[in-house]
C-alpha cells in the first residue's frame, strides 16, 4: 500500500473483519472458531480507486502503477 501511495495512488484495507475489532472481540460468536480465511482476505486485500468520474487513462494509470508496484516487490 505504501508502494502505491508514494506513487500518488490512495489505497486502503479491502476486508475488514469485525472479530478483529476492539467493540466485538468479546462477543459470543468468537467461539466458532478461527476465521483463518477471512483473516486471510484482511491481510492480502487492498481496494484500489474506483469511482463513476475515473477516466479511461486515470484506470489505465493506476493499473500500469499496481503492475510496477508488484514487479517491484517480487524483485526486492
């Protein structure tokens, strides 16, 4: 994310999982178990900017920007 941001793109955390917040950690359905996926999902999920006035070159900008922001990562 900060990648993407030091790239002027604002990104932020895709999934939130309520079991993880501070006003329901104590709550009764905690006792069903780990919820390894959606845990899962929290930490590798990133929503990217999309909204109805997004241009076609502001899309393909923030693609291109994602792209070399992977390409980045996998080689450090």
């Amino acid at each position: 994310m900060q990648a993407l941001l030091d790239r002027g793109i604002a990104t932020r955390r895709g999934i939130m999982c309520a079991h993880r917040e501070p006003a329901y950690r104590n709550q009764s359905w905690r006792s069903v178990g780990p919820l390894s996926e959606s845990e899962r999902a929290q930490e590798e999920c990133i929503l990217l900017p999309i909204y109805h006035q997004l241009t076609k070159e502001e899309q393909e900008l923030i693609a291109s920007e994602l792209r070399e922001a992977i390409t980045a990562e996998c080689i450090a």
